[in-house]
C-alpha cells in the first residue's frame, strides 16, 4: 500500500490519476473559498485579506497548474520528445494534490483558532501575544506539516516527470530542479501582471 502512496504513477494509469487529481482541485478549490484562503502562488496558501468568489480562487489555482503543465511539458519535450502531454498533466494535478494537505490542516480547530488569534493580535499590534509559548509551538507544528506536505508535492513533481522524461541521470535531475525554481518564480509573479480575480 504505501508503495502505491509513494509512487502512483507506477501503480495507476494517466486517466486514473487526472480523474482524482481533477476532483481534488475542485474540491479543495472550494474548501479554499470556504476559508476565505487564497492561491497566489504555487507554493503559496494563505488566508486572504480581502474576500475572493469560488470563480476567482478555482481561477487562481487553476492558472499555477496550468503553468506548471506547461512549461514542465516544454521542457520535458525537449530533454526527451517521446514526452507525453497526459502524463504531464497527471503528475502535476497529482502533485498539486499532495500541496492540498496545507489546507486540511489549516481546518484543525486548534490551527484555525490559533491563525485567528494572530491575525486579531497583529491587527491589534500586541505583539506579546504572539510570543504565547502555545502559540509558537502551535505555529511551529503547523510550519512543519505545510512543509512536509510541500515537499511530497515536489515528490511527486519528480517521481511523474521522471517517468514521463525517462529520466535516469543527475542531469536531468538538475534540470528538473532548475525547472522548478523558474517555475515557483513564474507563479510567484503571475498575478503580479495578470488579475487575480474574475
């Protein structure tokens, strides 16, 4: 079981894995509305301070996977031409599935009151307050479990562009990595040039 975890798309077909990627972006697009969270990058899940509709946070999300899809296809066409776009499309929408973990764990009551208390404490500019001892060691396993989810994104990315690429050397282990990094700035600057609403 935990091989199947670890490497899905070895175990499960390009269809198989889009369907469930598919709906978890659906799904966790709209538990991201219901938070009153926000996309603003492909690493980035945060709580906005302004009020988004559900069209404008599945459009947000939805333009980071866009890109991811693309310009790891692009690259991955030109390390290796038999890429296909559909596995493409199933490794990112998997990966991206992985990143949703954030957003479950910001829905813990514990992790939902604490992210209040300090938004309310840095509103109210009491600053001693956010150095509560719960607070810190609440925010640190919170840290923790947003990076760990992180990271299994950054997994998958590889374990599915490893397989569509054929990827076997350090090389191309470096261009992925490289892909990634551009990739990340790319979102991160997005909606600097583009609207992030609709």
């Amino acid at each position: 079981m935990m091989s199947k975890i670890l490497k899905p798309f070895t175990y499960f077909s390009e269809k198989q894995l889009i369907l469930v990627g598919l709906v978890a972006h659906f799904l966790f697009s709209y538990l991201a509305y219901l938070q009153g969270g926000s996309f603003f990058s492909l690493v980035s899940y945060q709580r906005a301070a302004e009020e988004f509709s559900f069209p404008s946070i599945l459009y947000q999300n939805s333009v980071h996977v866009i890109l991811a899809i693309l310009i790891y296809f692009v690259v991955g066409k030109i390390i290796y031409s038999k890429t296909r776009f559909i596995d493409i499309v199933a490794t990112v929408l998997v990966a991206r599935t992985a990143f949703y973990g954030i957003i479950l764990v910001t829905m813990l009551p514990f992790i939902t009151k604490t992210l209040a208390d300090i938004e309310n404490a840095v509103e109210a500019k009491d600053y001693i307050a956010i150095q509560n001892a719960t607070t810190m060691v609440v925010m640190m396993l919170f840290t923790v479990a947003a990076l760990a989810f992180m990271a299994l994104m950054f997994y998958y990315m590889y374990q599915g562009f490893k397989t569509a690429t054929n990827s076997k050397t350090t090389k191309r282990l470096l261009v992925f990595i490289m892909t990634t990094i551009v990739l990340v700035m790319i979102t991160t600057l997005v909606f600097q040039l583009i609207p992030y609403r609709i």
